[in-house]
C-alpha cells in the first residue's frame, strides 16, 4: 500500500507560522480565519513571496499527532510526501524530516504536478489541505481534504472526504487493510 502526504497545512502545520509571521512583523490583528481571508487579496506574486520565507519552515513544531501516527502508517504503508513547496526550500524541509526522523524522509518530492505522481507511483491514498490538488486526482486515487483553517469556506470540505488528523486517517488505512486480507 502506498499513501502520499503533502507537507504543508498537513504534515506541518505551516498556516500557524505564517499568521504568527504577519502579527508579528505586519501587525495583523484578526483571528485566524480572517487571516485567509486577506491572504487570498494579495497578489499571487506577493503570497509567493510570503509563502517562500524560509523561517516559516523551521518556527513551527509540528503536532503530536503527527509524530505518533506518521510512523504507525509508515508500518503498514510506504509514504511519499509530495509538496508544491519551491525546489529553494529543499535544504529546510530536509532539516525538518531528519530533526523529526521521518519515516520514508528519501520519498521527498518537489512536484507543483501532483497528480501525475499520484499516477505514476501508484498511490492508493493522498491527502492535501488544498482542494485545487485534490481535484486534479479525482479518479485517480482515493483522496482526502485534511481540515485546516483555510479550506474552510465554500463547499471544499461537502466536495471531498475529510480528515482532521493523522490517527483518523491510520484508523481509516487500517481499516480497509484488514478488510483486504
């Protein structure tokens, strides 16, 4: 069995470091899913910008969660973490991996094109915070929306299943594993 992670908003909790960054340093001062709200007004030249900061990588720890049940599905799945992340920030996102010892940390991939490495490597299961990804893997493999803070306008979360942490999803791998055998 194969699943594919995406990293941000799903392995790391990356939408806690940019909000911290902007009431840090641009004095924002509203909740969190206002924040998005004004993010999505910037220009898509400017949210790359912020998006590319590489201290936004390295502030956040990621959940407890994630560092329990990551492992367990690496125990009955090999996982490939595909991330849209720019190529700049590999040096970063490779200290996270092994600070954290992720399992798999070599099936790393830097692809904007994600669904043709859904196909390609056969994944059974992938799961992004972005429905724009996740569109694009409609028939493909079986997806899930990881609930964060900024997908949760409109009907993105009526559209696809969802999963609000690690151990849901291990329970739902699982699941479908013993009913295989």
């Amino acid at each position: 069995m194969k699943i594919g992670l995406d990293i941000d908003g799903v392995l790391y909790p990356w939408h806690y470091s940019i909000i911290r960054y902007f009431r840090e340093f641009k004095g924002y001062e509203g909740d969190e899913t206002e924040f998005w709200d004004m993010f999505e007004t910037l220009s898509l030249e400017t949210q790359r910008y912020y998006v590319n900061i590489p201290i936004h990588y390295l502030d956040t720890s990621p959940t407890t969660d994630m560092l329990i049940y990551v492992p367990k599905l690496a125990e009955i799945a090999e996982l490939y973490y595909i991330t849209a992340r720019d190529i700049e920030l590999e040096s970063v996102t490779r200290k996270f991996f092994d600070l954290y010892d992720l399992p798999f940390k070599d099936n790393l991939i830097f692809e904007k094109s994600k669904a043709s490495l859904v196909r390609l490597l056969g994944l059974d299961y992938f799961v992004d915070d972005q429905p724009k990804y996740l569109q694009t893997m409609k028939g493909i493999t079986k997806t899930f929306l990881f609930r964060v803070p900024h997908n949760r306008r409109g009907t993105c979360r009526e559209e696809y299943d969802n999963i609000g942490s690690f151990k849901e999803l291990y329970n739902i791998v699982k699941g479908e594993e013993n009913e295989r055998k």
